[in-house]
C-alpha cells in the first residue's frame, strides 16, 4: 500500500453560509476559500441536512481511512487467508482510491 499524500486530520465540520470543513493552517486541494489561515472546502448539496451530513462525512475521512488501513494490517496478519475476501478486497479498493490510484 502506497502512502497517503492527502491532509491529516482533524478536521472540523462546521455551517457558515452553507456546510464547510475546515482544519487550521492547512492547504487542501479543492479549496472553496481562504480567510486567514484557515482553508475550507464545500460540502455541497441543495439539502440542508444533506450538505450536513456530507461535512461531517468529509470531516471524518482522514479517521475513516486511518481506521481502515489499521484493520486492513490486523486482518491480513492474523488472517492470511481474508486477503481474496470481497470485504479486504474492498476495503483496499477504497483505500486506493483515498489515494488517487485507479
């Protein structure tokens, strides 16, 4: 598995004129705005509770993919034979496409 280039965590959803996540003092790649030293990015939807969930969604990514690579390593360790399981199988297809890879 190839390393990860993209912003760590925490991240912080949050409604300013619409939903947002942010982290202090971060460049991200598709960045909505730039207010001091604060990056953001939209959550878009014409759903209020839609852009909502899609903030917190994007907020918990660097969490979610951590915690996916620790329990794809613990599963192929103690597991060998899960490695052509269509869950690890999936779960390393994620991972990949976390990381840009095709």
């Amino acid at each position: 598995m190839s390393e990860a280039k993209f912003t760590p965590g925490p991240w912080v959803a949050f409604k300013g004129a619409g939903w947002c996540v942010s982290r202090p003092n971060a460049k991200m790649a598709h960045m909505v705005g730039m207010h001091a030293n604060f990056s953001m990015v939209a959550a878009e939807s014409d759903d209020e509770k839609e852009a909502e969930a899609n903030a917190h969604l994007i907020a918990a990514a660097p969490e979610l993919y951590e915690a996916l690579a620790d329990l794809v390593k613990v599963l192929e360790m103690a597991f060998p034979s899960l490695d052509n399981t269509k869950s690890v199988k999936s779960a390393l297809s994620a991972l990949a496409k976390a990381r840009g890879e095709t």
